[in-house]
C-alpha cells in the first residue's frame, strides 16, 4: 500500500536564486538560426580555449548540419577531452535500493500506475549483500537510486549510505556514494550531506514546459517543474559541493534539451561560481508497461552530435555515459567527450547477486543496452588506449565544489587524475582482473609511465605502484 504524498510545495522552500530561467521563447528562436561556418570555427577555437560557450555559440554548433563542420566539431570535442581529461574513464555502478514512486511519468516502468512492475526496497541486509558483490567485483564508486516516495525521506538515504560505507570485503571498499533521488529541501540535503555523499544527481528529464506538462501528470511532486528545476541549486545552499544535472533525450527536440542543459550550467555557475559536477544524457529506452512515442527518438549519429556539442560548450564538466546504449554505441561515444562510465550494471532491485546473465524487465526502470561484465567492459576499455579510473581522491580529500573548479580550470587536475587512475587500475589488476584483462592492463600501466617526464610526482607513482605489487597496500591516492 502506497502512503499519500502531498503534491503541494512550500514555496519559501526554493533556493535564494530560485527563478525559471528556461527562456522557451529565446531558446526557440536560437533554433531557428542558420549555420555560418566562420561563427562556427570562432567558437570551436574558443572552446579549445577551455572558455564554457553562452547559450547562443552552442545554438550556432547545433545549427552546423553540414558533414565538413560536424566532423570539426567531433575533432575538437575529441582533443578537448584528451586535453581537460587525458584518457581517463572513470568507472561506477548505480545500486537501486527502491522502486516504491508515488509519481506517474509516463516514460518510467516506475510510476505508480504500473501494475506490470515488482515492487520492492532492499533492507540493511539486502543492501549489504548487493555491496558485498559489487566490491567483489572490483568496484569502488556507486550511485545509490530511489525512488521518489516517503519511505525514501532524508534520514532513510543517509542511512543508506552509511550502510554502503559500512560494508567491506576482504579486498575492498566503496569509496564514494552519490545519489539519483528526488529533490529536497534545505533541511532534507543537510541530512543527506552529512552522511558524506559526493554528487546529488537530478535530473530535470525534460527543459521543455509543454512536454514537461504531458510527461508528468498533475497532483505529483514532480509535476512542480520549477520544484525540480530548483533542486540542484537547494543542494549546494546546503553545502553538497558537487551536483549532477541531466535531461532524457527522448522526449522532445534534443537540440532544445542540449541548450537547456547548457542553461542549467550557465545558471549555476552564474548565482553559486561552480557549475555542475557531471552532466548525463541518457536516451529514452524501452520499459516495462511503457509505450514510446517515437516522434522525438534521438538517432545514433544526432546522440553523436550532442555529446560533442556538450563537451565543446561545458569543457571542465564531467559527462556520463550510461549502460542505456549498446556497447558498439558506447565505444564510439566515448572519444567525444565521455569521463564518466556505469560499468557491470544490474538495475533489478537486488540485480547484483537474485539474477542470472539477462534482464528481467518487470524488475526494471528501464532495459539496459550494455550488460557486459566488468571485467569485459574494462578490457575494451584498455584494448582501446584508455585508463579505466576508480579513482575517489577528490571527494576524500576535499577537491570538491569550487576548489574542484580551481584545480580543473587550469587543467591540473590531469596531473592528480592521471597518477591515481594508474594506482586504483593497479589494485583492480591485483585483486578482480582476469588473467587476460591483467595483462592488458599492466602493459597500459607501463606505456602511460614511460609518456610522464621524469619528476618527483613519477617516483612518487612508482613507489606507489611498486607497494601495491610487493607489499599488498591499497588505498593510495595523491
């Protein structure tokens, strides 16, 4: 039985800043703008600067439909990602922990209405288990998901959390817990802070008023579009230094979605000085009890275009790319901008340890396009000349928020990210790899040594290195 939820929101609850700042009108005329390849070519060259673009010079490169100025775009977005994040990509896995929602989007297998879907929220102990296989698989970073419901409140997440950083195995720990869960208020996000949460991750689902109307039904929480939009700006009023924003492409025009997201930025940076910590845009998929409506299904060439057009108008913003696209989707994807990547993913409540290898759907949010393991998935990753990193040294020491910003923003964050993502590799090698996915690995591990000049931070790598080998420490960020 659900308990009610009231659909009627405080209004002296919203941030200081609060304001719909999702201009409809300015935002569709920007569409309708024409190319022009030299405009283009200025705010390419001004994006390598390492300068976010304005919310017009990224309606200009989405306006640039020709094969010759994509393809400058996708090249630009290319070297802009080797030169903020080198080749890192950095690995987590979601946990879900319920799936109870008194909403009714119309897009979710999780909406109240679905009589399709199995209920469920994991206790203490089912949470413990679903951690304890996770870490014996290697992983160090999770993103805990709820729905949105009482029995989720403030004080259940914080809990939540500290039962996942409670839980450790013989061989390892998770590191950091972000969470994906319903907006707060002031008071909800300080509870939820002070269990030492990295990123608040919210998605707007959609910038569009009308579509946003459609999609979520009156007399929900989540009905209120400006509640939602004001989320992210609540959180960092209450000292949760890093947020998450994204839209689900899919649900109407995504140029439009890609110029609201980059006005969500924009906003943040504007009123707080820091913008959000990662952006993600996930596509529309498949769900138990859902019916898609294809008039606005994002191609996988468009996909293509708007994460390079994210990556050239937001460059020190992490980008996630999610397990909703099909590996062949993913590996291409990556190069354009990606730093971020779920990996080994279940989305079934208890997934990690009740299923076998396929999907069960009516357990599901949505059906997922890559379930590779892994040790497969990071394989590819290494075959292909990137540094899977589960690296959580910014959280843990306090490169958060703004300070985060000052150390990316000259692009030194390279210089910590880069080491720690060869150490944490290393204890992946050690402890989980299989034998072909170590070798792969350590020889990555020696090429990347070999490239960094000789320094006093190089021998400080190797000796941590060579104590991760020798003498079975772990644990040793810079």
């Amino acid at each position: 039985m659900q308990i009610a939820m009231s659909s009627v929101i405080d209004r002296k609850k919203f941030s200081q800043s609060s304001c719909d700042f999702i201009d409809e009108g300015h935002l569709d005329g920007l569409l309708n703008r024409r190319a022009d390849a030299v405009e283009v070519r200025d705010i390419i060259s001004k994006s390598m600067a390492k300068q976010p673009l304005a919310v017009e010079e990224t309606a200009a490169l989405l306006a640039a439909d020709g094969p010759e100025l994509i393809d400058e775009i996708f090249d630009a977005a290319r070297r802009l990602k080797r030169d903020v994040y080198g080749n890192r990509i950095v690995i987590f896995a979601p946990l879900y922990i319920g799936n109870d929602c008194n909403n009714d989007c119309l897009y979710c297998a999780f909406r109240r209405s679905n009589q399709q879907v199995n209920r469920r929220t994991l206790d203490e102990e089912e949470i413990r288990t679903q951690v304890l296989a996770l870490e014996n698989k290697g992983h160090k970073r999770l993103i805990l998901v709820f729905g949105d419901h009482p029995h989720y409140d403030a004080e259940f997440i914080a809990e939540c959390v500290q039962h996942v950083y409670g839980t450790a195995s013989l061989r390892g720990e998770i590191r950091r817990v972000s969470i994906n869960a319903a907006p707060m208020d002031h008071q909800g996000y300080a509870i939820i802070n002070a269990a030492k949460i990295a990123t608040y991750q919210i998605f707007q689902e959609t910038y569009h008023h009308e579509t946003y109307r459609r999609v979520h039904p009156p007399n929900t929480r989540k009905a209120d579009y400006l509640w939602r939009l004001d989320g992210v700006a609540r959180a960092i009023e209450a000292e949760c230094d890093d947020v998450g924003i994204g839209a689900l492409f899919g649900l109407y025009d995504w140029r439009f979605e890609v110029l609201g997201l980059v006005s969500h930025a924009l906003y943040l940076q504007k009123h707080y000085n820091v913008g959000p910590h990662t952006i993600s845009f996930p596509r529309l998929r498949p769900a138990s009890g859902v019916k898609l409506d294809d008039k606005y299904l994002v191609s996988d060439e468009n996909f293509k275009r708007l994460v390079a057009i994210l990556r050239l108008s937001v460059p020190y913003t992490g980008m996630v790319l999610t397990a909703r696209e099909p590996p062949e989707v993913r590996r291409e994807v990556l190069a354009l901008g990606v730093s971020q990547i779920d990996a080994g993913s279940r989305i079934e409540l208890g997934g990690y340890t009740e299923l076998g290898d396929t999907q069960v759907i009516e357990s599901e949010q949505f059906e997922l396009g890559d379930i590779r393991p892994l040790d497969v998935v990071l394989r590819e990753l290494l075959i292909d000349g990137y540094i899977p990193s589960f690296c959580t040294a910014c959280y843990r020491l306090g490169r958060t928020g703004e300070q985060f910003m000052e150390f990316a923003i000259p692009g030194f964050i390279q210089n910590l990210c880069t080491p720690n993502a060869l150490t944490t590799l290393l204890e992946y090698l050690m402890d989980y790899a299989s034998p072909e996915t170590k070798a792969f690995g350590q020889s990555v591990i020696e090429r990347e040594l070999a490239k960094l000049p000789e320094s006093d931070r190089k021998r400080q790598l190797i000796d941590r290195l060579n104590r991760i080998r020798l003498r079975d420490e772990r644990d040793l960020p810079f």
